[in-house]
C-alpha cells in the first residue's frame, strides 16, 4: 500500500492583474474584451503531491510565490487555473493579522479563530485554558489584538493553530518574531504534532531551521518550482542562487547541478527544472579559470591522515589553481554534518588575512589549522573562492562553490569528558562548600 497523499495540486497557476491607472479598472468592466492590465503570474504550473507526516521546508526570494502557493492550500486563496484537493482539516499560521479581528480581545480571538478552524464553541472551551497557558501573555488575553506586539501576536496565533489538533499544519515565516524561549516551545510542539502524523508546510529563510525540522524541500523562483528534493541539495541551489545575484557579473555565474540518472528536464519550459527528489547530487560553481587541484587532512606533525580524534589538532590543506590573474581572491570552508547542517564556516577575508594578488598559473596552498571538538560522525567539507571583497564575507565575483569536497571522520575522544550536542565547550568545574552556624 502505497503512502497517503494529503495534498495535491495539478497545473496550479496564479495570475494577478496590474492597472497602471484606475480609471483602466473601470474600462475593463465597462469592455470586458479589452483588458486594460498587465498580467503579472506569482505561481505558474505547479505540480506537487504531498503525503501524511511529511515535512515540507519551502524557501526562495522574496517574491518567488512561496506565500501564494502556501494561501492557496489553506484556501484562503483561489488559484487562476488547476485543481487542488485537500484531504484533512488544516490549520494556517500566514502572515501576521490574518484570522483574527484587531477590534476583538485576545479571548474574543480564541474563540473566533478557533471556529473558523473547524471547532465548535464547547471544543474552544475545553481547550481554552491550554491556549492561554502555550500563548502565556497574561492579562493582555482580554484587551483588543491591535494593542498587541508582534511577538505577543504571534504567540496567540500559534497557541490556536496547533490547538486543533491539525492534520496539515501551515506555518509561513511567521515565527521569526518570536524570541528564542517561545521559538523553542514552538518547535518542540511541531515536533510533537509531526510524530503523531501531522503533514507540515514551513516557510523560512533560515536554512538551519529548514534543515532541522524537514525531510523534503521545494525552491521556488519567479514562481516556478525550480527544485523538489531533500533539504540539503534544495538549499545548496538557493544558497547558489544568492551568491549568482551578488555577483557582479551575476550573467558569468554558471550554476550546474549534478544529477544522477532519474535527472529530468522540462520540456515545457528548459528554464526550469521537474526534478525528483533523488535526482541532483549536488549544486556547484566551477569558473573554468580556477579550480582545486586538492585537499588533504593532516595532523600537527603534518603526517597526512584518514580519521582525526574529537578534540585533537586538524589541518586542511587545499590546493587552488589560478589560470588567469585575480587582484584579490579569498578562499573560505564551512564544515557541514551528515544532514548538511553548518557546523562552522569562514574565509580567509573574515579572518583577516589578505592573499595578495595571483598570477597566471599560480598553486595557492592554504591550510586552515584548528581543534575540532565535534561529536563523533562523519562530516563534509565545502569549499568556495572568491575574488575582489567588497565587505563582510561579499565579493564581487565567486569562482568556486563546491560542496563534499572531501568527506572528515571523527572518531571519539575516550579521554574526554562525556557529552552531547554540537560541540564540545570542554568545561572546567569548581565546587566551593560553605557551612552556616
């Protein structure tokens, strides 16, 4: 049997139509065959089935047509052309103010917004207590929402949604403005909500939180979905596509993605790629004029090495040759774990150390030389060249963006201390008595 599918969506398209001036709104509906707007498309043919339990990190620039698409399955939104079909009651956290009334109290609100998510009053009553206790605003509850802070918004407004016990949950930016104990709250609740089977539709702009909590993602761009694939080759393709627009000469910027052999294009726009979620390995630039030549893993006596101890000393060594000349070019690394979450990253501008100007046929060796307090796992390494810095971590031109480059297995430290998370902070501990007579 195969898996649920909670959400589909066929050919969906959203068009909306732009008047230079109102006088050629009137005329339109005076002369419906002469359309008197431009067209401006926000979604066009988007194709996309999700199943119970997944997910789903959806990312892109600001006016790709995330916000479109994510209105259009909580039905608050008609899509232009296509079908959509919806199996389970959904509950949306969209943009700040929408579902409740400024005019109404906090508790007014509750009550408001929790029928329009499908509960009944004596529902809203049961649960009215939980929702106050998640939201825990205090006695704002019973003044009007327009008096509110946004953080104080948004905590209603999620302490509703997830109330209803969803089976589709749509959350859309929305908790960015909350400070970090409620966004933690927040985050242990979709936990909770997704391994009792909820399907999760996130927006964010932050890609360690898309890494964190999905299993699948989409990119969207000019409203086209350009990517459906897992979190970390979706975001290497954003993450691409932003260092391709800082560019200065962004028209040189060739972003190749290696697929392996599902790879599928489409025929009905080449621009655009239909690709499955297996399909691309990974997201690189390559300009043809530098390239690395190599990377090893070496120890503090510089005995190249395999595998490194949790805690102990690493080099990385990376060979880049330059076939032309750069004024100034900067190499940069970031470490990544197996989900392709960052674990640190940096370059050689951000450290302060300038390389100087290369020429023609130059081999640039740099070592970057550090303690790695990791947990034991295996970890990847990603590389990046730039040239002409123009502030904090931009450049003019990026070279080489390359990801898995070489692959880092840390084996645990047995003389070490115990621990979990992220990093090691090595603590040290001391421990004062005191007798009161």
């Amino acid at each position: 049997m195969g898996e649920e599918i909670v959400i589909s969506l066929k050919n969906i398209s959203k068009c909306y139509k732009r008047y230079a001036r109102p006088v050629d709104r009137l005329k339109e509906t005076l002369l419906p065959s002469k359309s008197q707007a431009q067209e401006f498309w926000a979604l066009r043919d988007i194709n996309l089935e999700i199943t119970k339990g997944e997910k789903l990190g959806i990312i892109g620039q600001n006016g790709s047509g995330k916000s479109t698409l994510l209105q259009i399955i909580a039905r608050t939104l008609t899509a232009t052309t296509g079908d959509v079909w919806i199996h389970g009651r959904v509950s949306a956290l969209l943009e700040l103010g929408s579902g409740f009334n400024p005019e109404f109290t906090g508790r007014q609100n509750v009550f408001f917004n929790g029928q329009i998510l499908g509960l009944s009053r004596e529902e809203i009553e049961a649960k009215y207590n939980e929702i106050v206790e998640f939201a825990d605003i205090g006695d704002f509850i019973d003044q009007p929402v327009k008096t509110y802070s946004s953080g104080m918004f948004v905590r209603l407004a999620f302490a509703v949604a997830v109330s209803v016990d969803p089976d589709i949950l749509i959350v859309d930016e929305a908790l960015a403005v909350g400070d970090i104990y409620f966004q933690q709250k927040c985050f242990e609740r979709i936990k909770n909500l997704t391994r009792m089977g909820t399907t999760l539709l996130f927006v964010s702009h932050d890609s360690a939180v898309i890494h964190k909590i999905c299993n699948r993602a989409l990119f969207l761009e000019a409203g086209n979905l350009v990517l459906d694939a897992k979190p970390r080759q979706v975001i290497d393709l954003y993450e691409a596509k932003l260092l391709q627009k800082k560019d200065i000469r962004s028209e040189t910027v060739e972003i190749q993605m290696v697929p392996d052999s599902n790879y599928v294009t489409s025929e009905e726009n080449k621009e655009f790629l239909d690709i499955t979620s297996e399909s691309v390995q990974e997201v690189v630039i390559n300009a043809p004029e530098v390239s690395i030549e190599f990377v090893r893993f070496l120890d503090e006596t510089d005995r190249e090495i395999k595998v490194v101890i949790s805690e102990q000393l690493l080099q990385i060594s990376v060979g880049v040759l330059f076939s032309q000349y750069f004024e100034d070019p900067h190499i940069g690394f970031k470490i990544r774990e197996r989900t392709g979450e960052v674990i640190f990253e940096t370059n050689t501008l951000c450290m302060g150390k300038k390389l100087g100007r290369v020429e023609s046929g130059t081999l640039l060796e740099i070592c970057f030389k550090f303690k790695v307090p990791l947990m034991e796992g295996e970890y990847t390494i990603t590389f990046g060249v730039a040239d002409s810095a123009i502030g904090e971590s931009l450049f003019q031109r990026t070279l080489v963006y390359a990801h898995n480059v070489a692959a880092l297995k840390v084996l645990r430290n047995k003389d070490s201390i115990l621990w979990s998370g992220i990093v090691n902070l090595s603590p040290s501990i001391s421990i004062h008595k005191y007798t009161y007579v």
